[in-house]
C-alpha cells in the first residue's frame, strides 16, 4: 500500500516525460527489484523514470549481467533524483 508521500513522489517521477537513461520519451515508473523479498517493493524513492526498453533490459536483459542490471538502475534512479532536485 503507497501512502500519501509515496503518491506523490511517484507522480513527480512520472512528471519527467522522458527515460532518466536514454532520453526517450518515457513511460514507466521502475521499481529498484532487488534488496526486498519476493513480490516486495523498495521505497518509493529507490524508483527511476524509463521507457519500455531501457526498463526491460533492465529487468530481463540478455546482453547485461545480473549485476550490470542493477548498476545501470542504480544510476537511473541517480539520474532521476538529479532531475528532480
């Protein structure tokens, strides 16, 4: 359950438009998918702005390794912060 703040930040991510990544138009909120339990989210915050493709490669990429993965969301949700502080 997303609480009020919560809401918020996510509506502030989605604001940005485009991929926090590529530059692409964007469409999705991503959630940091590793640190919680399975069917888990991490805080609201731990998210980034992406299109459809930089989100999937992510998520289930087949050029990049488990841990590539997760360093290129980690500097997604850096480059989101950036844009929104």
């Amino acid at each position: 359950m997303s609480t009020a703040a919560d809401k918020r930040w996510f509506a502030a991510v989605a604001s940005l438009e485009t991929c926090s990544l590529c530059g692409r138009q964007g469409e999705q909120v991503a959630h940091r998918n590793y640190g919680k339990g399975m069917g888990m989210k991490t805080e609201a915050y731990m998210t980034a702005y992406l299109c459809r493709e930089c989100h999937a490669e992510i998520d289930s990429g087949k050029d990049l390794t488990r841990d590539e993965r997760r360093a290129l969301l980690d500097r997604a949700i850096i480059n989101t912060h950036k844009r929104l502080i």
